[in-house]
C-alpha cells in the first residue's frame, strides 16, 4: 500500500514539473501573454480536445490574426458620422459627437422601429435595466408598456445570423465592427431627440447601416490603417509566435477571410513579414462569409499579387497562390480536408462557428461541428451625460468582450447537437448541450456579481 501510495505521488509529481517547465517556456518565448493573461475563472468549456490530434489549423484574418486597438473604432465613427453629414444630409452638430469605447457591447439587439438599444437573452427575454433610448436609459415601466410585458415574439426577432429581413424589426449586432454602428446609432437618437427633431427611426437606422457599410465598401478604412498600421493593429509578436510554432510542428495552415488581398497582405507583412504566405497552405480573402460555407455557386478564382483576377479553372488549391470567393464544398474537395484533424479560428460566433457547424458539416460524411468558445466575462459601463457624455448611469456584466471562437469538425455518425444558452437574471448562465444518441447536461455559472 506504501510503495503504491508513493508510486502514485512521484508520478502526479513528475506531470506537475512538466507542467511547469513546459508554462515557463511559453511564458519566456511570448512575455507579452504574462502581461495580458486571460482571468482562468471567466473561461466557460464544454467540450475538450486534444491539439496533438490536430494537422490542420485555419484562421479567419480581422480580429483573429489581426488584432486592433479601441482606434480602429473611433476611426470607423468618425468616418461614418461624417458621412451622414456629408452625403446623407444630416445636421452638421452631430460633429460634436465622439466615440464611447464602453457606451455599447457585441450581442445587443436594436429594435428599428422603436429606435430602443436592449440586451435580450437567448429566450427572447428584454433585460430590464439595459434598455436605452439614445444615450438615455428607458424606465422598467417604460419598456414593459411598449411590449406589453418583456418577452419579444419569435417573429419579431432577426434570424440566426443576425440579420434582419422579411420584416423584423429586432436586427442583433454580432460583429465586432458593429460596435461603432451602435455607438452612432444612439448618437443620432440622442441629437434628434435633445433637439426636438421629428424623425423616422426606420430612416435613421437605414442611413447609419449604409454609412457604416461605406466605410469597408468603398476602402476607407482600410487605406486609413494602412497608411498607420502601428497605430492600429496590437499584438502582433502573439500572433507571429503561435504562426511559427504551428510551422515548426510541421503543420498545415490556411487563412479564410472578408478582407481584401491589398488589406490583408499589409497586415500579415507588419505582424509576421513579408514572407508571410510561406507559413500558408492555402489563402483566401474577400471570402464572403457566412455565405462562403453554404453557397455553392461561387467558384474560387485565383488572384495575381497586383490584384487582377484569372479567369482559369481552379483544380487544386497550391500553395504560394491566393484565391478569392469560393465555397467550403469546394474547400474540401480541392483540399481534402476534413474531420476531426481540422480546427479553425474566428472572432465571429455566426459567421465563423455556427453556419459551418450547422449548415455544412451535417452534409459531408456525416462530419459534426464541436466548438468551444472562450469568452472573456467584464464588467461593462453604459455611459451619458447631457452635455459631456461621460455620467456614469448604470452599469450591468455580459459575456461579450475579446470572444475568440474555434470550431473543431469531429466525424460522428449522424450525431446532431444543439445547445441552448440562457442568461438568468442573476447573471448566472446555463447551457444545455443535447445530441442524439446520447444526452450531455452542462451546467456553467458566472459568479461575477
């Protein structure tokens, strides 16, 4: 019993110094994660994996590799509030407004009719206390007479994707780059409503989409980072090392993402060089996501590094080549690739995870979507004040900020999941995770406050 009982501790010894000596390790070659550590008490899991049994890394671009500074927003506000001044007529006072960093978080609905920013949960429930009207919080009492109580109808809502169509009036913000939509959004309330201005919310939501989409349609943005690159992208040594182990290992790597060639090529030459596509199997841009994993109507077309598209038929994606548009079908004909030795990276819960793991992967070999999904938990301050805007009026926790999303494509044998989350009152979140065959009950609590 002795010789067992010390056996057992020389052992469970021996892990923990491998344990330490392979964190100590990372921490020396990448020092910047030592300053920037994530708290381990707001990373929720519900499914594990093994990166040994991974071959096959992919990564989307924005907010991915690329990670920007809280500048890229204020740029995008600015440069869209001008516009509305500029080309949609709008009253030259709105000039006075500046970009709230902490006014507004990903996830938040915005009824276009009502011109109202909430938080609903994932059981169409409004959040009391996070409804706003402008810059200006909307009374409890308020909010339950104009819905006739808290719970928003199925129909009303935006669809999965969080678009809204076919007459919704609910449309979810789910981008990262929405954030200044936002922000702008209840700029433009807060000036008409401050003013006395009689207006339709309806053409006020139409005309911030369209400046906000102007930005990235006709390249202002992107010639503005560009032009001051440091000023906008961080963290650029993380994503240069991770880029480089993976290499070393011996692993295949491919990039899949909405940006454009000229964009994308003056990111990855500043965080990793100019031999960035050495590190890639394949690379694709202006990829049109979500549409790019369930649209089989697209074919790849191969791009010259001047940015003049061929018109040749694609019958194998080769290395040092860059492709744009396409589909996932093709993707994995062309590539092979499939099943659980793929995992992908993206920011963007719906257009990175769930149209992948939910539309496609039932389709192919049976193929099922594991995901994981680590989402930083912060505490969040809505911001106003009449003149300065900048009166702390409330303050409420959500799990939104720096969401970086994997999905891990594991063959099962016609095994669907479907999971359900739901944000109680008391900020405790429960997920109930439940698949065919076999039945799987996750329960995670968020003790923030």
């Amino acid at each position: 019993m002795y010789a067992s009982s010390s056996s057992s501790e020389d052992i469970t010894k021996g892990l923990w110094t491998v344990y330490n000596e392979t964190k100590k390790k990372t921490e020396d070659s990448i020092p910047a994660i030592c300053k920037n550590s994530v708290n381990p008490d707001t990373i929720f899991a519900n499914n594990e994996m093994s990166l040994g049994d991974i071959e096959i890394y992919g990564f989307d671009y924005d907010y991915t590799l690329a990670f920007y500074s809280n500048q890229l927003h204020t740029l995008i506000f600015n440069i869209a509030r001008d516009l509305l001044i500029a080309e949609h007529n709008y009253p030259e006072g709105l000039r006075d407004y500046e970009y709230v960093p902490d006014f507004a978080v990903r996830g938040l609905h915005y009824d276009v009719q009502k011109a109202l920013l909430m938080k609903i949960d994932a059981f169409h429930y409004i959040q009391l206390g996070t409804v706003y009207r402008g810059l200006h919080p909307v009374p409890d009492e308020e909010v339950i007479a104009m819905y006739d109580g808290i719970h928003v109808p199925l129909e009303n809502m935006s669809d999965f994707y969080g678009k809204s169509s076919h007459g919704h009036t609910l449309k979810q913000f789910m981008d990262i780059f929405s954030l200044p939509e936002m922000t702008l959004l209840s700029c433009v309330n807060d000036f008409f409503m401050r003013h006395n201005i009689d207006y339709e919310p309806v053409h006020l939501y139409k005309d911030v989409k369209a400046a906000i989409r102007d930005v990235h349609v006709k390249g202002i943005m992107y010639r503005a980072v560009e032009a001051d690159i440091d000023r906008y992208i961080c963290y650029g040594e993380q994503s240069h090392a991770v880029l480089k182990k993976l290499k070393e290992d011996g692993k295949k790597m491919f990039l899949i993402t909405n940006s454009p060639l000229d964009f994308v090529d003056r990111g990855m030459n500043f965080i990793v060089g100019k031999a960035w596509r050495d590190l890639f199997d394949v690379v694709i841009v202006q990829a049109d996501k979500p549409g790019f994993f369930n649209d089989r109507r697209k074919p790849f077309r191969r791009v010259t590094e001047t940015g003049v598209l061929l018109w040749d038929r694609i019958h194998k994606l080769e290395k040092g080549q860059i492709y744009k548009q396409g589909n996932l079908y093709e993707f994995l004909r062309l590539t092979g690739w499939r099943g659980s030795k793929v995992l992908y990276f993206g920011d963007h819960i719906y257009s990175d995870l769930a149209v992948s793991g939910n539309k496609h992967t039932a389709t192919h070999n049976n193929t099922e979507s594991h995901t994981t999904t680590i989402i930083t938990t912060q505490q969040h301050t809505i911001t106003h004040n009449s003149s300065d805007n900048k009166t702390t009026v409330q303050q409420y926790t959500t799990t939104h900020n720096n969401t970086h999303t994997t999905t891990h494509t594991k063959k099962q044998n016609n095994t669907q999941q479907h999971t359900t989350t739901h944000n109680n009152r008391d900020n405790k979140t429960t997920t109930h995770i439940t698949r065919q065959q076999h039945t799987t009950n996750t329960k995670t609590h968020d003790n923030t406050n």
